[in-house]
C-alpha cells in the first residue's frame, strides 16, 4: 500500500432531504458538529487552520462568497477558507485541493465539505440550474437538460452494448434497498424493476426513478496531515491516492459516448497512486446521477469490461454481500443529491465503511474503498481510494 | 456575409440568421472544427476559416424530453439528439417533424432554421433537425 497523501480524521453528514426552513450555513453546521463529536480529540477553532467548501450554485439562496460564511458558522474564522465548484463534483474538487495544501505543508488539518440548498426552488427552476454545468450556447440554448445529456448518453450505450432498461432499473432498485439501511437518506422507500418501469419518463429512456434526487444536505471530512492523524483519532482513514481529469464541457464534442473517458484517466492516476487495482476495492460508491451513468462507473473503474455494466448489475456483484458492493450509502439515487454535498458525502459512506460505523449496511472486514465524483456530462472526473489506517 | 468575420460563437448564429450553418477548418492540419473556435484544438494552429457544414447528417443518438425548463414548456415532449455532419463534426440540437417513434441511430437528418428569433437573450436565430 502506498503512502497516504492526507488522512481522514472525522467525518460528518446531515441527514439529506426536503430540509424546509434550514438553509445552506445551517445545514453545514449539521454535518460538522456530527465529525466534531465524532472527535472528541480534535479542538476545531484550536486545530482546524483552513476549510475548502464545495457548492454549485448561488441561485437557489441568492449567496455567493459562501466560504467565510460557512467559516464563521462552524467557528473557524478567522483561518482561510476556500469554495470550489465543478458542478456535481465540487466537493470532489474540494477534497483534491484540500490535498494539495497539507501536501504542501500550508496547511495542516482542515475541514473539507460540501452543501447545496436545493428543494426551495420549483423543479423547472432547479432543472434549469442544474443544467447551467452543459454548454449553454449548444445544449441549453437548444433545450437539452441534464436528464437529456445522460437520456442521451443512456441511448447510445443501449444500442451499441445491448443494455437494458431493466438493468438501468436494477441500479435504482439496489440504490433505494441500500437507502433503506441508511437513516440519513432522502428515501426510506423499497421499490421495484416495475415500478421503476412504470414511473413517468423524464428524458428517455430515464425514467423518473431512473434519476437522482433533489435535496437538501451537507457533509463533511476532517483531514489530517498523515503525521499528526494519530494524535486524534486510532480509527484514521488515509487517502492513498487521487485522481482528476477533465473533458469538453459539450457532451457533442467527444468522439465516444458511450464510455466515461474521464473516470477511466483518473482512476488510473488514483489506482497506480495508491498501488492497487479495481480487484483490491471492498467497497466503493460512484456517481449515479442516473441509472446509466453508474453502470459506465463500473466499466471505467474497471469492476468489468467495457459494455459489461448491465451485466454486472444482473449477477448482483455489487449489491451489499456482493463481491464489490456500490453506492452502500443508497448513492444519489436514495440518499440523495444536494450536488456540492456529494462527494465528499461519499468518502463520509467509505469512512464509515472503514472504520466500521456503517451500520445494517456495512461491508465486514472493508479495508480498502474507492469514490467516483462527476461534474456536468463528466466534464470533470474525481476518483479517490481510502484504506483503513489503524 | 463576408467570411473574414472572427471564428466566434456569436458568429456563428449571425451565419444561422442567413440559414447556414457554419464551421471553421484550420489551415494547417485540415481538420473542421464546430463550434468555431479561434484555436485548433486537434494542432493548436490560429488560421481557422470559415467553412459551410453539409447540410445532411446522421444521428448519433437523441433523447425525448418531458421534463423541461420554462421556455421550452410549450414545446414538451420535443425530440434532442447529435448529428454528424462528418467525422469528428457534429452539433447537438432539436429534431423537429419527425415521429418520436420513429427516431433512430444512423437516420439522416437535415439542418434547417427556425423563421422566428427568440426574444429573449443572447436571441441568437436556432437551428434545429428535420427530415430531409
């Protein structure tokens, strides 16, 4: 195993959901009171000396410059603050330059969260939010949305690899039974091939039940420079390596869209980094903003080869109990998808896995986990790998 | 239109105006490029010149929208998909006038424009899909 390039410390998440009358700064707190009573060790105002912050958008509350706003609410001013934003990967983001700064020695510990506010806005104002992360001049000028993008991504895979709606629905089924065991989810809520079938169409094939949430969350990790993570913790978690790579904004400009370029490159920076392959992975949750895109998750990451993913989810390998589960948390899918919240809501769901605190839903003996950020079309790819560190 | 105009997306919806659609080739490697754009992103070259696109292609694949954002409320459910105009060349758009049934991969679709500019900004003139 490689050498850890920042150390996890504490984790904490909000419960996700139509949160009403709480607002970003608030739902923040959420999160990281949970990690800061998760780590009676930790001083946070004393040992914290810096916060990186993912969030999307400022329209939903009409606030920018969220990052000395966060800062002051969980009590860390007047240390530096940062907001990142890649779309749906903007914690996923986050996490990567949070890395940078204690690999530089700038920082030493830092708290590394995302938030969004989603669930005051009517669904047509937040499509059309979201869908700001597509190219405006050539998709959303002419009325494509992100259920489109992948509606469109789902089409094509569909009929170069023969998947089925039946496996797309497979994922959402598997997602929702996960979501169950997790009380933090969005959706408590068991459902069906049929129902996922039958549910309205969206963007075709997709489906309603084909397509992540609309909520509200936050969630968050504390990060430790390696050398000091004992001093806080005996159950540390290391990032053991990391990985990024971008592609064109237009999901039009690719030669193939029928694989997610992007997640393959970086889970090759981030599996050579931390010297393992996909085969070594205990337990891992990807990006499923729709059905489609985490069956080409398992492709890219390598769990099968590509145009296998339909398969995969068939033989039920990544089902809890399975060989590789995925998306134990319930992923975007069940739990939910406040879009800055989610990647770091994901390496939350592999801490807990780690260190044993996953609950009904945990993996036994996990030692090593994978995430898998998206932004936009995969315009931006995050991939991480964590391994247990007592 | 004069085509010493800059290789500008702004451009490129001036040329949608007089019902053409419009990419850039670059000089040096030959490749076209659409949108245009003033540096080649195959060589990374700066003499990109205006070229018209064929005006048929294939679909590379599509989509049905039903859920869509308030101004395309009126249009919903309305056909999205990706042509291919050559290899490498392609732009994504709305299908109009043909059955949603019968969308298909590979179906050749022409390039046509709609009469009207939208009123509201950047009110850039749309080009859309049909069936030749």
């Amino acid at each position: 195993m490689a050498k850890p390039l920042a150390t996890i410390v504490s984790a904490g998440v909000s419960k996700f959901g139509a949160r009403e009358g709480l607002y970003a700064r608030e739902l923040f707190v959420e999160a990281a009171s949970e990690a800061f009573e998760r780590c009676p060790k930790l001083s946070p105002k004393k040992d914290i000396d810096g916060l990186f912050v993912g969030q999307m958008s400022e329209s939903y509350e009409h606030q920018a410059h969220v990052a000395p706003m966060i800062s002051d609410w969980v009590g860390l001013l007047p240390a530096p603050a940062y907001r990142t934003e890649a779309a749906c990967a903007s914690s996923g983001i986050a996490m990567r330059c949070a890395i940078f700064a204690i690999q530089s020695g700038m920082h030493d510990i830092v708290l590394v969260g995302g938030v969004e506010k989603m669930t005051n806005r009517r669904t047509a104002t937040v499509t059309e939010n979201l869908g700001m992360a597509s190219d405006f001049p050539f998709e959303q000028w002419h009325g494509i949305t992100f259920p489109g993008i992948f509606g469109m991504i789902a089409t094509a895979h569909m009929a170069k690899y023969g998947t089925t709606e039946e496996q797309l629905a497979k994922v959402a089924v598997k997602n929702h039974e996960n979501g169950m065991l997790n009380p933090k989810a969005h959706l408590q809520k068991k459902i069906t091939v049929s129902d996922v079938l039958s549910s309205r169409p969206v963007a075709s094939p997709l489906k309603l039940y084909d397509c992540s949430l609309i909520s509200d969350g936050a969630s968050c990790i504390v990060l430790a420079n390696p050398k000091l993570a004992k001093k806080f913790t005996d159950t540390p978690v290391h990032i053991v390596g990391s990985g990024q790579a971008q592609d064109t904004l237009g999901l039009f400009e690719r030669d193939d869209i029928t694989t997610m370029n992007v997640t393959r490159l970086a889970a090759k920076q981030a599996y050579e980094m931390a010297k393992v392959d996909a085969k070594h992975i205990d337990v891992a949750e990807v990006h499923d903003c729709f059905t489609i895109a985490e069956i080409m998750a398992y492709e890219a990451l390598g769990f099968c080869k590509e145009g296998a993913g339909g398969k995969l989810i068939d033989e039920g390998i990544t089902r809890i109990g399975g060989q590789i589960p995925v998306n134990t948390s319930g992923g975007l899918k069940a739990k939910g998808h406040p879009v800055g919240a989610t990647g770091t809501a994901q390496a939350c769901e592999v801490y807990l896995q780690l260190t044993g605190q996953a609950g009904g839903r945990q993996v036994k003996g996990a030692e090593i986990g994978l995430t898998q950020n998206i932004g936009g079309s995969a315009s931006t790819a995050v991939v991480q790998i964590y391994s247990r560190g007592d | 239109m004069t085509t010493t105009l800059a290789p500008t997306i702004e451009n490129f919806y001036k040329f949608c105006a007089e019902k053409k659609l419009m990419g850039v080739v670059c000089a040096k490697c030959k490749k076209t490029t659409v949108p245009p754009r003033s540096l080649c992103p195959h060589c990374g070259s700066s003499d990109m010149n205006w070229t018209e696109l064929p005006s048929k292609g294939k679909l590379v694949t599509y989509t049905v929208i039903h859920v869509s954002p308030a101004q395309f409320q009126e249009l919903t459910p309305y056909a999205v998909g990706i042509v291919e105009f050559a290899e490498g060349v392609r732009l994504p758009g709305m299908i109009r006038n043909v059955k949603l049934e019968n969308l298909k991969i590979g179906m050749e679709l022409q390039t046509d424009f709609e009469a009207t500019v939208p009123s509201e900004w950047p009110r850039w003139p749309r080009y859309f899909f049909t069936q030749p």
